[in-house]
C-alpha cells in the first residue's frame, strides 16, 4: 500500500476504482465498501484507490476541538491496507477543498487517478454544499468517463454503523459495543512516558501512555486489555482517570502489564480495550486501593485467558 498526503502528489499510470470519505474507525460499514471496491478494482486489473480527509470535515465546519477521532491517519491508511487498499490519500480538509466545486473535484479525480469508476454510499457528496450528490456524480460520470456505484450501508441491530455512535460507545466506557461496530478491538497507541513511578511503590507497577491528543479515550475507569510491544502481547489492565485517591488532576492512561517486569520507557505500546472492569472510583487510602488492584488484575486475568 502506497501513503499520499495530497492529492497533488499522485499521478497514476494504471487506471483506478476510487471511493472517497473520512473513514475514521475503518468499521464494519467502511470494510464493506472497501472490500467490494479492492476485489473489483483487481478483477478489472485496475488499482483499488482511497482518498480520505483529515482533518474531518466536522472538526474543521463545527470548530469542535479536543478528542474526537478514532483513529490517527497513520492508523486508519494501515488498516486500510491491511483491506488490500492499493493507494491511500489522506487529503487536508481546509478552505480551499470546502470551496471547490464539485465537478472540479471530479475532475481532479479523473486527471490524477485516471478514475474509471467511483463507489460511494446512497448518503454520500462532496464539493461546496455538498452538490455533489449521487444523481450529480452519475450524471458527471456519463458525461466524462467513468461509473458511479451506490453500495448499501450496513446496519446492525436496526441502525446503521456510523463512527459518530462508537464514538458515543467508547466516552461511555463501552468498549465492546464499539468492538462489535469495529470488527476489532478498540486501539490506542503512545509512547510509554515517566510518570511518578507511584505503582512501582505499592508492587503494580504502570505504562503511563502519551496518546495523540485528538484521538478519543475511552470513559474514565479499569479495563481489560491486550497490550502490543513490537510483536510480542501481554495480558494487561489499563486504568484511565485521574487516579482520585492520589487527588490527582491531570488524565492519565496506565496500563499495568501482567507477569511483565522490564522498563520500555521510551518504546510504543499499543491498547486494545476488551472489556470494562469498572468505573474510576476513589478509595479511603492505599491498603484498599492496593486490595482492588489486585482484583482488577485477578479479573482481567480470568477474561483474557478465555479469548
């Protein structure tokens, strides 16, 4: 899988089938398009072609701020590839793309692509307001050359699965709902800073994490998790909070690795979230806090061993 960061940069020789959006998550509604598209775009020979965007389009029209994405783009072009996605762009959102017309968008397409077809959802449009809708891409696609195709979306439970309901899952702590949406466990990946060592001091020690400042945490609380060093996996739990009991302030995400005893300052460890242990709670003092780690640990255990 090849990486861009702009349109602009590519210029294909081999013609390409191309679906366009935000992606964030790749979820089960995204993996269906996208597989779709890969084993049509090889049967034709052609490449199979995705252009994302970031930042998404809501951060930039809604001014929102803080965590919100579910993925970073790194994240979302690997797991894209993973998909057999030939070519990924992850496209900037800013004023220029808000005002582009979208038959200038199409154009676009068809000139660095050489895009012989397009494959969107029914909901789907691009361009300034959002004119380029279905009907106006079918009708570009008659006049220059290439085809529309409208795939289904996917539902699950009578709704459809849509980033904005697991992200809605995960800041209520419910890692496995978003799971189930996801087709994967929930990730996160950061560098394993120094915290204040205060684990080490009471015999659970922690991997205090630096996660990207945009990507969503899940609720305050304990959770079960699979922890990834390199190639190697660890049963592991992860507390997120601000750790009450020490009267602290500042969120922290701190993973205590089971039957792990080596220092990774420095290294990134990647969290999959399984399962929520319980929420963040605070304790009258240590010999409690202490006594309820080590059920946390003897739960996650149980829970991890049976997968």
């Amino acid at each position: 899988m090849n990486h861009f960061n702009n349109l602009n940069q590519i210029q294909l020789d081999t013609p390409s089938l191309v679906t366009i959006g935000v992606f964030d998550g790749v979820h089960k509604g995204h993996q269906h398009l996208i597989r779709q598209l890969v084993d049509e775009a090889h049967r034709q020979g052609h490449l199979a072609v995705v252009l994302t965007l970031f930042p998404h389009p809501d951060v930039v029209l809604r001014g929102l701020t803080g965590r919100y994405y579910l993925t970073t783009p790194e994240q979302k072009a690997a797991l894209l590839g993973d998909l057999g996605v030939d070519v990924v762009i992850t496209h900037p959102f800013d004023d220029q793309v808000r005002h582009m017309r979208a038959a200038t968008f199409v154009d676009d397409l068809l000139s660095h692509l050489r895009m012989r077809g397009l494959w969107v959802t029914a909901d789907f449009a691009l361009g300034y307001q959002r004119e380029g809708n279905p009907q106006f891409l079918a009708a570009q696609g008659k006049e220059k050359g290439f085809e529309l195709r409208l795939v289904d979306l996917v539902m699950a439970d009578g709704s459809t699965i849509s980033s904005s309901h697991i992200r809605d899952s995960l800041l209520a702590g419910d890692v496995t709902t978003a799971a189930s949406a996801l087709g994967r466990n929930y990730r996160v990946a950061g560098e394993v800073i120094h915290g204040d060592k205060r684990g080490r001091t009471i015999g659970f020690p922690t991997a205090n994490l630096k996660v990207w400042e945009q990507q969503i945490i899940p609720a305050n609380g304990v959770y079960a998790c699979w922890a990834r060093l390199g190639t190697e996996r660890f049963m592991a739990v992860t507390n997120i909070g601000i750790r009450p009991t020490f009267d602290g302030q500042e969120l922290r995400i701190e993973a205590h690795l089971l039957d792990f005893d080596r220092d990774i300052y420095g290294q990134t460890l990647d969290l999959e979230f399984v399962e929520r242990l319980r929420g963040e709670k605070k304790f009258p003092g240590f010999e409690a806090l202490i006594q309820q780690i080590r059920l946390d640990a003897q739960q996650g255990r149980e829970i991890l061993s049976r997968l």
